[in-house]
C-alpha cells in the first residue's frame, strides 16, 4: 500500500468535512436535533478561557483538545449556517 501524500490526505479530510457539514445541517431541519447541535455549540471537552492556568506554554495535550474542539464548533457553524440559507421561507 502506498503512502499518501499530505495533498490526498488534506483532500480526504476536506471530503470528510464537507460530508459531516451536509448530514449535520440535513438534522438540523429537525427541531430536536437543531436543538441539539446548538446545545453543542456551548458544550467543550476541554476549560475555556483561563479556567484552568496550562501555563506560559500549554502542553501538546491541552493545545490539540483546543484545536479539537474549534474544529468541532466550525464544522457545526457551517451547518447551522447552511441549514438556515436553505431553509424554506
């Protein structure tokens, strides 16, 4: 099997996202799981804002949550958002 590239693998990421922002904007056309995914919106894995000190540096651990949680919080936006411009008038 061959390796992927950074490309195919940025592209298979990109192709995952854009799946995960159509199925999560189609429940969103749904009252109890609109409300659910904005309940998500609030939620986080991880302290927010200085709730917890992780010093000067935060270790490698508490930066990927972080960014975990971000991308979680954006791909969930974006269905929202996608959600609300299609939906019917």
């Amino acid at each position: 099997m061959q390796t992927p590239t950074p490309d195919q693998i940025d592209a298979r990421i990109n192709a995952h996202r854009r799946l995960l922002v159509a199925l999560i904007a189609y429940i969103a056309r749904d009252e109890k799981g609109l409300a659910f995914l904005e309940g998500l919106l609030c939620d986080t894995e991880i302290v927010s804002d200085h709730e917890e000190d992780p010093g000067i540096e935060p270790d490698s651990g508490f930066a990927a949550q972080q960014i975990g949680d971000e991308e979680m919080r954006a791909i969930v936006k974006a269905a929202l958002a996608r959600a609300r411009a299609t939906a019917a008038p």
